[in-house]
C-alpha cells in the first residue's frame, strides 16, 4: 500500500491523538470510549434501546428541534453582525441584507428555519404523546418539554418583530393587544378597574402587562430593542438552561422509552 | 363544473360546516383501520396535493395562500398529515398485534441494546444532511418575506398574528380577549402540563397505541389537530378584511358587510322569553323587558346585573360546579374512582373548558349567541 505511510503518519501523529484519544472506532471498547470522550457525543449514552433508535418510533423530531435551534444560533448571530435594531435602521439593514448580499440565504434560513422549528416542535410534543412516553417516570421532562414548546412560540413571535416591516408591526399589534386583557393586570382586562387606591388606577397602559412587554404605551423604538434583547439574548439562554435539564433528564429517567 | 365546484367549495367552507365537517370525519377516520395503511397515506398526499395544485389555478386562492409567509402552512398540512398516519398506522398494527395476544411491536428490540456509535450517530447525521439540505433549498427557492416599512399610521385589514397564532385569533370570535387572548392559552399550557400527572392509565407508555388509551388520544388528537391545527388555516385563508368569512375562492372585498345579529343569552331570556310571557299572563314583573344596568358598584346595581344575567350565571355555575359533581356520580363513576379527588378535579375543569370552545362556537353558529354572561366587568 503505497499509501500507508503518509496514512499512519496521520493517524499516529500526536495533533490528532490530542484530539481524538481514540482510533478508528472499529472494537465495542472503542465504540463506548469515543461516545465518553466527547462532549458533544456524550449527551447520548454509549448504548440505546433498538426500538428507540428506529426512525419511524422518534421521527427524529426533537433530534432536529435542537440541531434547528442550534442553525438558528448560528445563522442568528451572523445577522447580528449586520443588524441594528432602531426604528430607523432595522428596515434599511433588512433590505440591505437582501439586495447587497449575493447569494445571502442567511435571514431566510433564519425565518424558515424558525418557522420549522415551531411545526417540528409540535410535532416532537405529538410523537411523545403518542407513544406515551410523558407516563412514569418522565412526567417532569414533560413538564419541561412544554416549557420549551412555549419557549419556541416566544423565541420565533418575538423574532417576528425585528424586520420592522408591516408583516412585523401589525403581527405583533395582535399579539400584544392581547395583554391589554389579562384579568387584573392588563389596562383593558376584567378586574383591573377595581385595583385603584383612592380612585388612582393602579392599572392603567403605562405600567400593564401590555407595557410591560413592549415597554412603552405603543408599539416603538424601545419595543424593538426589548423583544430584540429577548429574542437573541433572554429567551435562548432560557431556552438552553431548560435544553440542558430535558436532555439531562431523558437520560436520568432510563433513556428513551420503551415497553416494558 | 369547475365554477361550481369552486361556489360549492366557497359555501362549505364557512368555518360552521367545514368545523364540523373536519371533526366529524377526523374522529371518525381514528377508528378506521383500513385507512391508516401505506396506499392509505400515499392516496392522501396525493389528494391533498391534486386539492392544492387544482385551487391554486384559482387567482384569488393565489393571492390569500402565496401571501409571503403562509409557507410554513404547506409545511404544516402535508407533515402533520404525515406524521398523522405514522403514528395511527402504528397504533392500529399494535391494537392488531394485542388482539391476538403479541406483544406491541417495540418490544420485539426494546430489550435489545445498540450502539450509539455508529447507528445512532449515523441516523443523526443522516437526518441532520436531509434537514440542511431541505432548508438551504427552502431559502434559495422562497424568499423571507419583507413588506413595507413599518407604519404605525398605516393598519393592515385584516391584521394578522403570526402563523401559529392563528388559531387563537380565529377564537376572538367567539371570545372576548381575556379569555381566548389570556387565560384560554394559560389553561392550554398548564393543562398540557397537568397531562402525565391526570393521566393515571399505565398502558401504552412507550409504544403506540390506541385502543388501550382511547380517552387520553382522542382528547389530546382533538385539541391538537382539530381544535390548534385545523383553526390555523380557517384563520388563514378563509378571514379577510374586517376578519370576515371569504370562501377560498372569493375575492377579499372591504366591502363586505355582514350584519351582526349577534344576541345576548340575557336579551333571549328577557326580552324573547319573558316579556311575551308575561304579558300573555299579565304579570308585570316578567314583562320588564331587559334590566338596566351601568358600571357602578353600587348594590343596587349589582343585584340588577345579577337580575339581568342571572340565566347565564347559573348555567355557568351549573357548567362547572354542578356537573363535574353528577359526573362523579354518575357516567364518569369508575373514571372518578380511579383518578381520585384531586386528579378528577383537575380533569374535569380542563375537559370542560376545552368542551366550552366548540360549544360557544356552535351556539353563535345556531343561535347568534354572543355572551353567556355579560356583566359590565367581564363577560364570557
């Protein structure tokens, strides 16, 4: 083999035994090792159920609901580079990413994708449900799983604002209306009338939860920095803490499931 | 043919046939077994694509469905359809298999172990590429939607929540903001989560099923598909301007005009029950016609406003207080047993709030119902 030379000289150098500690995965040793050993690998346990693993069991839906979220990371923190999230820039930067950038896919893969991160969420909650996997012992990770699902909702409804178009505003002028109704805190909610001191409003648009989430009596500028700092900051890093336990947790409560 | 056809379609798709026409034939299809079958989901995918491919001829179908981000909707159809069949056509090969006294299919390899690497790993990777590959063609065909800038002056009609959402809105309908706005997906969340713990059936964890879970499946297939899934589209495609009924054929006009003749439960017991009635039978009281009432918290007022809504009130209180008890008693005796006192309650609430939803959408369909109860303060 003319080749084995330069082959070994490669496999055996000491660069790649500093990063990869073990060879070619071709014993079972091996094959646990190199699971143990990496860190990224080793959120899997080195061996799973074979019922759990077939494809038409997990659709590999939450598989892919991470790896979106972690094309959505990645593509997000490029279109952060070139977006500026005020009133005035946020509109210019979106058509310059779309008229100046050839070839650029980066806001598309970053809407589409989080549009498909919403249906594979639920259709990740749909496959558990259906096998029954939330039954003892995994109700807490259920628990958990619908935290997350909500986080989805607020990671892509607060996103939806940022291009500051119409599609944006008027989508989140829905949304947002709603919180003017919340029973006792919102201004326009059931209740909220009666919460006054002397007859001062305790409630009213400039300290509901409407204000609160927008962070001004109307739809503006700091709205647009508040729902940017949730989308790229807050609701990820949420997002990653709760990641971490349901991972944490599918292994704790005996892997992936199975019949008895 | 084709016009006809199309005013056909337009007539049935009014949210009070197609509601019912969809839920009707979605609970029926679960127990069908010759329809979750391979040619089953194949004849389906295919019929939902020669449906989409024939409306899309239609330009005012074109314009409502290729609106910038209604994308994710095909997305959505066609994988929850999918996944639909998957699931069921699993559930029922296993009811098959326990009938005849075999093990659910899973547990042929459930007790067998595979390696993480390489099968599992390599099955990521696989779907990993697949979903890549799938999304960097989705960017390169279909580009992210931008609209005008933004305009505060400037309301779009109709103006519409994201995607997802759309189901909720469809429900301001039906609902005043608190509720379908506030505490109706509050409910949502915390009933989704309350499910492994009112759940106490220990069959069917881990494998698909049906038969030996039928209450939990149907229950959560009919809020997820009939009650989230099927309301997104109607939202969609069927609510233009002024949030009225287009069919998907018609033309969103803002022009159209639809009289609202919508009728409080208290005016339908006041004013068309009693004041008849009374002045059939010359009693004065009961032809007083509707009782006036203003914001004021006064006791007067309040025992007026108790007067004026008292049907709606004791409907109400019979709703969610009365019947969960005579439930307990009666036609849900073993399943009250099971789940004990503090599971039943919990249950009970959450089934019944859920049934409110298709209930009050009926009773504006029939009777032009709008509140059941409506007080100055909040009304349901």
């Amino acid at each position: 083999m003319p080749l084995e030379k330069p082959k070994n000289t490669i496999l055996e150098s000491q660069v790649k035994k500093s990063i990869f500690r073990v060879g070619i995965p071709n014993t079972d040793r091996k094959r646990v090792l190199i699971v143990l050993g990496n860190v990224f690998l080793h959120l899997h346990p080195t061996k799973v159920r074979t019922s759990g693993v077939k494809l038409r069991f997990t659709w590999c839906a939450g598989g892919l609901a991470f790896f979106l979220f972690l094309v959505l990371t990645l593509t997000g923190v490029l279109l952060m580079f070139y977006y500026r999230p005020t009133v005035d820039l946020a509109y210019p930067d979106m058509v310059d990413l779309r008229e100046q950038v050839p070839f650029g896919i980066m806001r598309e893969m970053h809407r589409w994708g989080a549009h498909a991160m919403v249906i594979v969420v639920m259709l990740h909650m749909f496959r558990v449900f259906m096998t029954g996997s939330y039954k003892p012992p995994r109700e807490f990770n259920w628990v958990i799983g619908v935290l997350l699902l909500v986080l989805t909702f607020l990671l892509s409804f607060t996103g939806y604002l940022l291009p500051w178009d119409q599609l944006a505003i008027w989508a989140i002028t829905v949304g947002s209306n709603m919180a003017k109704a919340t029973p006792f805190l919102g201004a326009g909610g059931p209740g909220a009338e009666f919460l006054q001191i002397g007859g001062v409003p305790l409630i009213h648009p400039g300290d509901d939860a409407r204000f609160l989430l927008i962070g001004a009596k109307e739809l503006g500028g700091i709205t647009l920095n508040r729902f940017y700092v949730l989308h790229c900051i807050f609701i990820p890093l949420a997002a990653a803490v709760l990641m971490a336990v349901h991972f944490w947790r599918i292994r704790k409560d005996g892997g992936i499931s199975g019949p008895m | 043919m084709s016009e006809t056809l199309k005013h056909i379609v337009n007539y049935f798709s009014a949210p009070e046939w197609s509601f019912t026409i969809f839920s009707v034939l979605f609970i029926w299809a679960l127990f069908q077994r010759w329809i979750w079958t391979r040619q089953g989901v194949i004849i389906a995918m295919v019929a939902i694509s020669v449906a989409l491919g024939w409306a899309l001829q239609d330009a005012n179908f074109r314009v409502t469905l290729l609106k910038p981000d209604n994308a994710p909707i095909f997305l959505m159809i066609y994988l929850f359809s999918f996944f639909l069949w998957m699931a069921m056509l699993q559930a029922h090969n296993n009811d098959r298999r326990m009938e005849q006294r075999l093990p659910p299919e899973e547990k042929e390899t459930s007790d067998q172990k595979t390696w993480v690497w390489p099968d599992l790993v390599y099955i990521e990777l696989l779907c990993m590429i697949l979903c890549t590959v799938a999304l960097v063609v989705w960017s390169i065909t279909v580009r992210a939607p931008l609209e005008e800038p933004a305009n505060p002056a400037n309301t779009p009609n109709p103006s519409k929540a994201p995607w997802y959402f759309l189901g909720l809105q469809e429900l301001l309908v039906y609902f005043d903001p608190w509720f379908a706005g506030v505490v109706l997906p509050s409910i949502i969340v915390l009933g989704l989560m309350a499910i492994p713990y009112i759940d106490v059936n220990p069959k069917g964890s881990g494998y698909y099923c049906f038969k030996e879970r039928r209450l939990a499946i149907l229950t959560f297939l009919i809020g997820f598909f009939v009650m989230w899934d099927f309301l997104i589209p109607i939202g969609t495609i069927l609510r233009g301007p002024g949030w009225n009924v287009f069919g998907p054929f018609e033309e969103w006009s803002s022009h159209k005009v639809v009289a609202l003749t919508n009728v409080n439960l208290s005016e339908y017991v006041w004013v068309k029950a009693f004041y008849p009635l009374g002045q059939a039978i010359g009693w004065e009281w009961l032809a007083q016609g509707l009782p006036a009432t203003d914001g004021s918290l006064s006791l007067a007022n309040i025992t007026r406003v108790f007067k004026k809504e008292f049907a709606g009130i004791l409907i109400l209180a019979f709703y969610f207080c009365v019947l969960p008890g005579l439930l307990a008693r009666g036609w849900l005796k073993d399943f009250c047993e099971r789940l004990g006192f503090a599971r039943y309650s919990v249950a009970i609430f959450l089934f019944l709030t859920m049934a409110t939803v298709p209930m009050k959408m009926y009773l504006r369909w029939l009777v032009n119902l709008k509140y059941i109860v409506d007080t100055p303060w909040i009304k349901f």
